[in-house]
C-alpha cells in the first residue's frame, strides 16, 4: 500500500544528535508563547523558504512561494480542514473529524489534480496503540479497502513505530527516534491531535528508518540538532542512508 502523503508533511522535522547553543545573550521566554515564524531549508545550491501565519496560536496558513501555500481552518481548537494551493489554485484538500473526546477518527483526502479520494478510518486500542484502515474512491464515496496500519505511541504520544499491511500481510515498518527537546510546533493548536504526519509534534524527530516485508532498509535519515536557550531548534543538518546532507534553519516570533 502506498502511504498517504499528508498537507502537513511539507514541514519537515526530524533530527538525531542535540547540541545546545551557547548564546547566553537570549533571554528566557515564556516558552509556551514561542511560535515558528520561518523555516528555510538548503540542499546543495537549491534552498526553500516557509512563512507560518497565526491567530493566538493557531497555525492559519504556510507560505511556500508566490502562489503556493497551505491552510487550516479551525473549529474551537480542532484543526478540521488543511488546504493546499499550488499557483493559487485549490490541489489538495483534506478533511479532519474528532471524537467527543477530542480523537481524531478520520481523515479525508480529495485531490482535485485527479479527483481522486481517500480516507483513514482510526480505532484506539486500550493498550495505547492506534490501528487505521485506508479506504481509496472517488469525492462521492471511498469504500475500496487499499491497506490497514497499527501505530505506536510514545509517552509524548509521538508516533515511534508504524506498519502497514496488505491483504494482512506487512508491507513496510518505521521506526522513529524522538529527543527531549521542543517541537518547533509545540504550541501550535491541535497539531498534536493529527497523525497524519509522523513528525515531532512536543519532541523533535530525530531519526526515521523504514524497512520493507523483508526486513531491508529502504530509507532512513538522522539529525543533529542546535537548540537556543528555549531549548528550540534553531538549525539542523540532515544526513541521509545514501549519505548526502542538507540543512533547516528556523526562526521565532
């Protein structure tokens, strides 16, 4: 099965080993007010720059580029619907539901590229883990069982193993490694609610492998992290299995 490709896996975090950043020249802050203003990310001679946009705390719209960006709408302080636009025209849209306890149970894609569907059926477990089914159709109805998962919860409720199956047999596992430190997006509102990104949403994601049905690593990346005073990312360098390297660099309100 395919994975889903989610809105919200356009910001990208995932680190491995944390050094601290000695500048004693930043004062503390009331770190539950420290939101993600920029992220620009470089590879080889290319680089790419994101604007967040908020209300309070609520993360309302991703500037990629000129025409380009993403946007969430809220209700209360669920995230319900994410949108994205490539040359300020709708290409995505995914709907979100909650539970009266406030757990997401579904999430809905609709790709208007293609105007294919799919949709994420999510049942909680009452060991702690999350077991999904994905459902693939059209914008009417997506009723084509594609593929089933089961996801491991950290105590940061951070995702640090998922499977997916076929047919009841596994197709690929992944295993993150997350650290102690801030998430760029600890204080956004009702990202920790989403799953539809296995990145960081209180710790950073530090490191990812993925192995297929036989066991042979097929991706997988690390991170070494620099953190301000906050303890915060400000930068870090990613090394990929193949060995080439990029950067991310992020800046606070």
């Amino acid at each position: 099965m395919k994975r889903i490709v989610l809105i919200l896996s356009i910001v990208t975090l995932a680190f491995t080993s944390c050094s601290k950043s000695e500048d004693d020249s930043v004062q503390s802050v009331d770190s539950n007010n420290i939101l993600l203003k920029k992220s620009i990310s470089a590879n080889g001679s290319s680089s790419s720059t994101l604007e967040y946009v908020y209300s309070d705390n609520k993360l309302l719209r991703i500037n990629i580029n000129s025409g380009s960006y993403i946007t969430h709408t809220y209700t209360g302080d669920l995230i319900t619907r994410g949108a994205q636009y490539n040359n300020n025209v709708l290409s995505v849209e995914t709907i979100y539901e909650y539970d009266s306890n406030n757990k997401m149970i579904s999430a809905k894609s609709l790709s208007y590229d293609n105007l294919i569907a799919s949709k994420i059926v999510y049942n909680y477990n009452l060991d702690g883990t999350i077991q999904y089914e994905v459902y693939r159709g059209n914008f009417s109805s997506q009723n084509t069982l594609s593929g089933t998962g089961k996801m491991w919860l950290n105590s940061d409720s951070e995702i640090f193993k998922k499977e997916e199956y076929q047919n009841g047999v596994l197709t690929y596992r992944k295993e993150n490694t997350f650290d102690t430190g801030n998430s760029v997006f600890k204080n956004v509102t009702g990202f920790d609610k989403l799953f539809l990104s296995d990145s960081g949403k209180k710790r950073n994601l530090i490191s990812s492998q993925t192995h297929d049905s036989n066991n042979v690593l097929v991706t997988g990346y690390s991170d070494v992290v620099t953190y301000n005073q906050n303890n915060y990312p400000t930068s870090a360098i990613r090394t990929l299995r193949t060995g080439s390297t990029s950067t991310i660099q992020y800046f606070y309100e």
